[in-house]
C-alpha cells in the first residue's frame, strides 16, 4: 500500500515537474472534450431546443379537444402565437377574432354544424332551455381546463420521445421532458392569468362578413338585441305550445272532397324554430304539399348545406325554388331529400297542382350576379323581370293548365299575368297579397307574398321589433282553385303571440280579392314600388 502511494505521489510530481525536451507531450484538459464548458454549454443549448421543438409539436398535435357547447359541436384548439388571443370561426359567416389574453398561446374554437336534434330539444323542453344557458360557461371552462391538461400532456410524451432519439440519455432526455413541462405550463398560466373577458365586447370581424357590410355594422346591435331577447327565450316554447292549442281550436275549414291542402313557407334563414312550426302546421292542418319559395340558407355554403335534413322529416312533398340566399350547392342538397321537388324553370304535378317554378337569377354572395350595395337598379330589375319571362314562356307551354307558379322575388311576378291564376313569392320579409294588372281577356292572377318563416333570421333582430314568423296554408278546391287561406303568423325571437287568420275566397274563379299592384318593368328606375325588393343585398 505504502509503495502505491508512494507511486501515486511520484506521478503526481512527474505530472507538476517541468517538461523537459527529452520527455513524451503529456494529455491536457480540452474546452470542448468531455467536460469542457464548452461542451456543457453545447448540451445545455440542444436539450433546450429539443424542449421547445417537442413542446410545440406536442401541443399542434395533441392540443385540441371536441366538446358540446349547447347544440354546436364544437373543437377547440391552442397554438403558440405571439399575441395570443381567441379566434372563433362560424361558419360560414367567417371569424370573430378577441383580444382575449396575452402569452405565447392562441386559443381556436371551431363552432361545427347546428345539430338539428339537439336544438329540436331546446325548443321543446323550457328545462332544457334554462340548463343549457346555465352550463354553457361550465361547458366552455371544462372544454379550455381539458384542452390545456390534454396539451400539457402532449407536450412532454412528444418531447420525451424526442429527446430519447436523439440523446439516448435518460438524464438529458428528463431534462428536455421537465424543460417542456415549464415551457407549456408557463405559457398556459401567462395566457390564464391574462384573461380578459371584457374582450368579447370589441370584436373583430374576417371572412365572408368583411363583404356585407350591412351585417357588420349592425352587428353589435344584433348582438344587444338578441342579448335582451334572449332573457325571454322560453316563450319561444310556448309558441310551438299556443300554436297548438290554437289551431286545435280553430274550426278547420271543412273541404269538399278533393280539396287540397298546401302550406306555403319561405325565408327561413336556417332558423331551426321554423321547421318545428312546419312540423306542427303539417301535422294539425292534414298538409297535402309543401311550397318553399326560397331563401332556405343564409349565404349558400357547403357546411349550411345540412340545414335542409329536416325536409325530409315532413313526409311531405315539398317543392322548392332557390332564393338569392341559396347556391347551386343548396339546391343539390334539397334535391336529395326523398321528398322534395327543385324547380327551375319546370314544372311538376303533385297532389293534382300542376306547379311552375324557377330560381331566382341572383346569388347574393357573389357580386358578379348580386352588385354589392344596389338597389333596383335597371339592370337588376332586368335579371329578376327576365326570370319571370322564362318562366311564363315555360308555363305557356306546359302540357297541363298550371295552377301554381313560384318566383323567389315579386319583381319576377308582372310577366306571369294571365298565364296561371296564383303566383306565390317571398324575399321582402313582409307578407302581401294583391292582384297583377290584367289585360282584357285574360285570367286573373293573384299575388301571394309569404313574409319570413324563419323570422328572417339574425336580420329579423335588427329592427325594435324582432320579425315574426309567417306561413300560410292554403286550400285548394276540385278545380284547384283557391277558395281559402289562413294566415299564420307568430311573434319572433322573445315573442309568444300566435294569431291565425282566416280568408275565404268568395269566387275562387275570380281569386283571391285584393287591389291592383303595378309590377317593375324592364329598365326600371331605382326608385322601388310596393313589390319591389328594397335591395338584393345580404340583408334581403
């Protein structure tokens, strides 16, 4: 032992004697070998950036959660950012973007298609109305706390694994794990602690709503609107309740055999209260036909598409002409549904009416069909008035007398004088009824305007009054002409009032009586008469 360290103490003076040049170089510590500063420093900066890259792949990857909030599905997801904040998107209206926090995280909620069964459900049940507005702050806090634990979790598996590969070193690969851990955690707690709620007050509007400025600058006032109604939505219960007990009620017109029974709606502006209404109306009443003169969606879109599921839950024909509102895409979606009928510029028999109808010549999002903020102008009456000639050339021709003819906007209608004795139109919102000029020797044709069977939809909170909900049933005789209608209205959004209304046509040969309204004719000034839209903007 005494000679080891005697062997030890004699290599510790060799190695702190002078080098003389006759010896062998001796081994010196390097700045980069192991242990060198150097190198620690390298290792610090590679298990940091393996942290960082881990955490943000861990949190685009497993940072996301679908959660229910009311009748929406909706997926909410975080990203790092810089500004942090809250994009809502909605479509297809666009997204609303809230200056909701600070932090390196941006929060994401994708508000997914209405589900029809669920908000059926609310409109039924005024329980169900009470607890989804108590638990929907609950379903958002516990849909954010889910995304953020699902996120923190994320972030450290990917950066374990990670960091496993590349350092095959279970201490550093804890390092990068714990790192990740601070990183996200740090960034969640930043963007909690920074939350405003206040920030849903000032909004920011992108998407489809930048090109209607109509609805962004009334937006905030909606919003106030439906805010103040909405403290009332239980009567909206009620109305589909009284809607009931009145019809119930009300002595039915008793028909001749034969008699036809058609309920006529249009421009519901995917409002859901409107298809129950339907539902209620066809089922009390012994609905033979249902006609939709159009406007069934409100922009057209791909994800509005499933809006129309409910046609087929009628059992009912339902005849239908796109409005301005409606694309292509709409009508190829009402036209798979077992029982609907898509007219345009055709006809069809159902239930012994011969029907005509054709779509309206405009689509209100695209600009090239629709000009952005014109009235009447001559050259859209020309569109309208021109679709109304197709169609009364098509009705001309028809094989069978047609007893029914169908037109989105009334400005369509003044070509179809005298070619059939009823035309049925929508688009203003407001329900009419009045006569086309007639030319000696000719038929007379009534004109029947419905207002909105969706209440207009977010539009119909824009005025001090929210829009009621209209539709009309009427009876047709053996001969199909019409010998009564009732008139059915019910009090929009944080109204309850249900009233029907009962006419009876004295000589059906004769139509229904009401005065003489002039239609617009080619070249029109931009000044509109009664039947005139007061714009083919988004708002109509």
């Amino acid at each position: 032992m005494d000679g080891q360290r005697d062997e030890q103490h004699d290599d510790a003076g060799d190695r702190d004697a002078p080098v003389t040049d006759g010896d062998p170089p001796r081994p010196t510590r390097s700045l980069v070998g192991p242990g060198g500063p150097l190198r620690r420093v390298g290792l610090i900066v590679a298990v940091l950036a393996v942290a960082l890259t881990g955490a943000v792949l861990g949190v685009l990857a497993g940072g996301q959660v679908d959660t229910d909030i009311g009748p929406f599905r909706a997926n909410l997801s975080i990203s790092p950012a810089r500004d942090g904040g809250t994009t809502v998107d909605i479509p297809p209206l666009g997204a609303l973007l809230l200056d909701s926090h600070d932090g390196p995280t941006h929060l994401t909620v994708r508000l997914g298609a209405l589900d029809q069964g669920r908000t059926e459900a609310l409109i039924d049940d005024p329980a169900s109305i009470s607890r989804a507005s108590q638990s929907a702050v609950e379903d958002v806090r516990s849909g954010v706390m889910r995304l953020g634990l699902r996120a923190l979790g994320a972030s450290v598996l990917v950066t374990l694994i990670l960091a496993g590969l590349i350092f095959r070193n279970v201490r550093r690969t804890a390092w990068a794990g714990g790192l990740a851990l601070l990183v996200t955690a740090g960034s969640l707690g930043t963007a909690a602690a920074t939350v405003r709620p206040q920030a849903i007050e000032e909004p920011r509007y992108e998407g489809l709503l930048v090109n209607a400025p109509a609805i962004v600058g009334d937006a905030r006032r909606i919003a106030n609107d439906y805010t103040k109604y909405a403290e009332q939505l239980q009567r909206l219960v009620g109305n589909v309740s009284q809607l009931y007990t009145t019809v119930s009620a009300l002595p039915l017109l008793e028909p001749t055999p034969g008699t036809t029974r058609v309920l006529h709606v249009s421009d519901m502006h995917l409002n859901p209260t409107g298809w129950q209404l339907i539902r209620t109306v066809v089922e009390q009443f012994g609905i033979d036909v249902v006609i939709d003169t159009g406007d069934i969606t409100d922009w057209g879109s791909e994800p509005e598409a499933s809006f129309v599921g409910s046609i087929g839950l009628l059992k009912k024909p339902y005849v239908f002409i796109r409005g301005n509102h409606d694309s292509g895409k709409t009508a190829a979606a009402v036209a798979r549904q077992p029982n609907a009928i898509v007219l345009n510029n055709s006809t069809t028999t159902v239930g012994g009416l011969t029907i005509a109808g054709i779509g309206d010549p405009r689509f209100t999002p695209d600009k090239n069909t629709s000009p952005a903020g014109s009235g009447l102008t001559p050259q859209v009456a020309d569109q309208v008035i021109d679709a109304g000639e197709q169609l009364a050339t098509t009705v001309r021709r028809s094989p069978q007398p047609v007893n029914i003819a169908l037109v989105h906007d009334p400005a369509s209608a003044g070509p179809l004088a005298g070619t059939c004795p009823l035309v049925l139109a929508g688009h203003t919102h407001a329900r009419q009824v009045s006569r086309l000029p007639q030319a000696p020797g000719q038929q007379p044709t009534a004109l029947m305007v419905e207002g909105s069977t969706g209440g207009a939809g977010l539009r119909g909170l824009e005025g001090e009054k929210p829009t009621p909900l209209t539709m009309t049933v009427l009876y047709f005789d053996q001969q199909k002409m019409l010998q009564a209608y009732d008139d059915i209205t019910v009090g929009g959004t944080g109204q309850s009032q249900v009233n029907l209304e009962r006419h009876v046509v004295a000589d059906p040969a004769q139509g229904a009586q009401a005065s003489v309204t002039p239609t617009p004719t080619g070249g029109a000034p931009e000044s509109p008469n009664p039947l005139q839209s007061p714009t083919p903007s988004p708002t109509s």
